[in-house]
C-alpha cells in the first residue's frame, strides 16, 4: 500500500513537471492565429512557420482579374516579435494563473489574430481605380422640364480598404493567400453636383416671364413672352466640357409667336429681324443662366445709320442697338451688314481707327480662330485686342472644324469683337485698310 502511494506521488510530480515545462516552453492548447490551430507548438516552431508565411504571395481578386503582389510590394508586413508575444503571452504569467488558464483552454478556444503592418503602399493601392466600363457615362436633357441629367453608365470601383484589411489580418495563414475584397462602386459626384447647380439655374430662369420692350421709330411696344413659351421654343444643350448649357431656339414654334405677336410691328427684313429677336431672346436667357437677372430686353426696330456719310471720306459704323454696320464711302452709304456684338464681354464705344489686319488671327483667351481679322482698340488691362471678324472657329481634337453657329448673326454673342458672316466679312476685310475710321454707338 505504502509503495503504490509512493508511486502515486512520483506520478503526480512527474505530471505537474510536465505541465510545468509546457507551461513555459509549449503555446496552450486549443489556441488559434486566425484561423489555425498552432496548439502546443514550441516558440521556435512557430517562429519558423511565420518566417515561411511572410514569404508568400498576396493575389487579389477584382471582378475575375487576378493580381498576384509580394507581401513588400503591396505595401503589408508582419510584425513577428509582436505576433508571437502576443501568442506566449499567456506563458509569461504567474504558475497559479498559467495552471488555471492550461486547464480553461482544454474547453475554451482562444483566437489570436496576427500583428500586420500596413505601409502607405498598401493605402495607395486601394485608391486604385479599377475601371470595367463599357460604355461612358450619358448627358440626359429633359427640354420639356428644362433639366439635365447625368446617365451613369461606367462601371468604376475602388476597394474597400477596411475590408481588405480586415481579410489580409483573418486569411493571413492561408496558404495560398486568396482575397476577393469588397469592391465600392465610384460614382461622378464633382459631375452631380455641376448639375444640380445648372439645373437649379435652370429652374430660376425659366420662371420667370420675358418682356419684349420694342422701340419703332420712338413709340414703344411691349410684349411679354410667358415663362412656359419660353421652356416651349428655347431649347437647352449641354455636354459635359461646357461650362453653361448652350440655349437656341426651336424654329418652328417662335415662328408661331413672332408672326402672330410681333410681326405686326415690322414693316421691312422681316426674316433678318426674326432672327435677331431671336438672338435677343438668347441672350437674356443666356444671362439668367450666368447670373444675371434679366427680365426686359429692347429691340430698336430702326434700320438707319446714326451718320450721314460725312464722318470721313470713308468709314465704318456700327450700331450696337440694331446690330447692324453701315459702309460709307465718298459721302454714300454702299453696304449694310448684320453684326454680332459682345454679350460676355461689351463691345467699346466711341471712335477708333483700325490697327492692324490679318487673314486669320488666333485668340488665346477663347482658344478660335477669327478669319479676316480688323482690330480696332487695344486694351491694356487685359493686354487684348478688340476687332471686326468673320465668325470664330476651332478645331476640336479629332480635328475637325466648328464653326460658331451663323445664327449668331443679329444679337449679342461674342465676348467684345464685332463678328460678321461667312463671306460678309471678307467683303468688309478687302474694302477696308488700316488707320480706316471706326464709329461705334449704342
């Protein structure tokens, strides 16, 4: 009895020593990095396992397009010491406490997730915009309610740093280390809100009434275009390289308000001064939509020259009220042309002389050509030049020619230049000569 006690005893010590020696050198049982059981492995062991770790690759995938990175290349590392501090934490306690935790973990599982460092690589990475469009993204006008939509069509996504995160730190024992992180789809939020902002222009310049203030020969008619006419025959168009929507007006339907509402007060150039009502109709919606309240415009329905020819022996005038320029020469007017004055910019009044020629300038400041350039003022705050041309084109990246639309002929609708039509402007061009007097008037 005494001899089994005896061995009883020898057993229990060899026990507790054993416990004892796997209490210091041995991770405890049921103990998981991430997901994998590294119970009762020795510190060197597991230190092996995580040096080999670190040496494997990452490969990403986004939308069925693999990507396969080195640990360093994409911008992750793991901090081994800490890793592994953290996983023989437990071993470092008093004996009471390791004894009871020894004896805790034989039913309880303990998850230690590993210690990665993520460099400023890996940020730069997820900011990658990851493009699978097939078509681009499509101005939607709506010109019964005068408004403009954006039709997202383009398939853009960056990933979602925190979940990527979050998968490298659980998979990162995964061998090999598969992830398909949670994509986030980017959408055109700087082209939303230049939208909202054009359409809340839109709504305000379209509700309000335009009233039409004509002056024939000093009696004053007035005539007031309602508001739901005017989102009836102007019409918006916009692409997303412009700045503001670009109004003109449906043909059809004005003429159905000018012969029944204004043709009556005309008696000559019936056609010419429908357009260039029309002009001035675009004009003030134009200035709404920059910002500038404009509720009347005046049309002066006069079609004669403010001189009588003996201004000079030959001259040019122009007429900012009938957009109009009259040619004399040897005291007889010889032409008359429809011009286009400054809306962005006004035309200079007064006297000048021209300054110099050129059959086909180049404006940096509206990046067009002008053909059969006449300047006629030089402005020393801008370092720019003012001056009679034919109307400005530009060639487009594809390079082709736009023309400025001729039916800018007739209202205000350049940014300070006197523009004339295609061909009128030639005429004016060989006829005239540098030092030729210019009278400008309102």
């Amino acid at each position: 009895m005494r001899k089994v006690l005896v061995w009883f005893i020898v057993l229990i010590v060899l026990l507790l020593t054993y416990m004892i020696l796997q209490l210091n050198n041995r991770i405890f049982p049921n103990t998981f990095l991430s997901d994998r059981q590294i119970s009762l492995q020795t510190y060197t062991l597991i230190n092996k396992q995580l040096e080999q770790i670190t040496k494997q690759p990452v490969m990403i995938i986004i939308n069925n397009r693999k990507y396969q990175f080195s640990q360093k290349n994409l911008g992750i590392s793991l901090n081994q010491k800490a890793t592994v501090d953290a996983i023989f934490e437990v071993n470092n306690k008093p004996l009471p406490q390791r004894i009871q935790q020894w004896f805790l973990r034989l039913t309880q599982k303990k998850q230690i997730l590993p210690v990665v460092i993520f460099s400023p690589d890996f940020y730069r990475f997820t900011q990658t915009v990851f493009d699978f469009s097939t078509k681009d993204d499509t101005i939607v006008i709506d010109n019964i309610n005068k408004s403009i939509n954006l039709q997202e069509n383009s398939q853009k996504f960056q990933i979602d740093t925190d979940n990527l995160r979050a998968q490298i730190v659980f998979n990162y024992l995964k061998q090999p280390l598969i992830i398909a992180p949670l994509l986030v789809r980017l959408t055109n939020e700087q082209q939303q809100k230049k939208l909202t902002i054009q359409n809340q222009r839109l709504i305000e310049a379209f509700s309000q009434p335009l009233q039409m203030v004509m002056d024939k020969n000093g009696s004053l008619t007035k005539q007031t275009i309602p508001a739901s006419l005017l989102k009836q025959f102007v019409v918006i168009n916009y692409s997303p390289d412009q700045t503001n929507p670009l109004l003109t007006i449906n043909q059809f339907l004005f003429e159905q308000f000018y012969f029944e509402k204004l043709a009556p007060n005309f008696n000559s150039d019936i056609k010419l001064t429908q357009n260039a009502v029309g002009q001035s109709v675009l004009g003030a919606m134009t200035n709404r939509l920059q910002g500038t309240p404009t509720d009347v415009i005046f049309n002066q329905l006069k079609e004669n020259a403010n001189t009588d020819g003996q201004k000079a022996p030959k001259y040019i005038e122009i007429d900012i009220s009938q957009q109009a320029m009259y040619l004399f020469e040897n005291g007889n007017l010889i032409a008359r042309h429809r011009v286009s004055s400054g809306l962005y910019k006004p035309t200079p009044r007064g006297e000048f002389k021209l300054i110099n020629k050129a059959t086909n300038a180049y404006s940096d400041i509206y990046n067009v050509y002008m053909p059969f350039w006449m300047a006629f003022y030089y402005e020393k705050e801008t370092n720019s030049y003012y001056g009679i041309h034919e109307l400005p084109y530009w060639i487009s990246g594809d390079g082709q020619k736009i023309q400025r639309p001729r039916e800018f002929i007739g209202a205000p609708h350049t940014g300070g230049c006197v523009s004339l039509d295609i061909g009128i402007a030639k005429q004016v061009y060989d006829w005239s000569e540098s030092g030729l007097p210019v009278f400008i008037y309102d």
